[in-house]
C-alpha cells in the first residue's frame, strides 16, 4: 500500500547506522506535523538507506515536504510494532512527473421532480362495501 502526506518536518532524530549480515545500513527517522481535519496531527517516518537519508539532509525543521511511504508492520516479543518506510521525498507543491492529469469535473446529477402516476382510483366510497344479505352469521371471531 502506498500513501503519500503533506506537512511540514517538525523534528529530524539522528541518523543511525551499523552492519548486518547484509551489509551496511543506515536509518533516519522524522517527524512530520500536518493537518488532520480541524487538529494538527504528527506521524514519525523512517528514511532507510543512504539515498533517502541524502534525500531527506536537503529539507530542514519547518519546511514543506510531500512524503509518499509504505506501512509495514513487525512483531517482536508478543508485541506489534509500524513502520512508516519513506520511498521518496518532495518539497509539497512540487510537480510530479508521473502525475496523471486531474480529471474533469462531473456534473452534478440533477434529482428527477417526481411523477404523477397515469391512472389513480377514487378512494372507496359506503357504496363500495358489501350487502349483507341478511344471514345472521358474523365472521368476527368475537
């Protein structure tokens, strides 16, 4: 799943780094605040890689980015932990490529105004009701 957020960077944490069993690594983690309906929200993401950490040295605290991530999720000792993986980085605003042209707008439906039926029958009149024909019998069951 891709997802993509427009902020601005509040805090940027230590890179980190080591060695692995596949080689070297490096890791940077981030935080962005942006709006989240009508309160300020933060989401803590992680740049992996000396490209994304390369990436993420050209912003600074308080600037714009455009961050598209993946959710990955791990367990380790009973427990769950996310991860917000940044695959790329922008300054918010900043066109991309790849963008599909916005689509034009539809028009509205407009509601349909009800119809009168063709025939409508008269309500019934005392008229209408059956003749008792004098039987003395009741259908009621009381």
């Amino acid at each position: 799943m891709t997802l993509e957020l427009e902020g601005r960077i509040k805090t940027k944490l230590p890179a980190q780094g080591g060695t692995s069993a596949r080689g070297a690594w490096v890791r940077q983690d981030f935080v962005v605040e942006y709006q989240d309906g009508n309160y300020m929200s933060e989401a803590c993401f992680s740049a992996w890689g000396q490209d994304r950490v390369d990436e993420l040295a050209r912003f600074g605290e308080g600037d714009a980015v455009k961050v598209s991530f993946n959710v990955r999720a791990r367990e380790y000792g009973g427990r769950w932990y996310n991860d917000l993986r940044v695959w790329r980085l922008s300054a918010a605003g900043a066109p991309q490529a790849q963008a599909a042209p916005p689509a034009a707008p539809q028009a509205a439906p407009q509601p349909v105004p009800p119809q009168a039926p063709a025939y409508t029958a008269p309500a019934p009149t005392i008229d209408d009701m059956p003749i008792d024909l004098g039987t003395g019998e009741d259908d009621l069951p009381f």
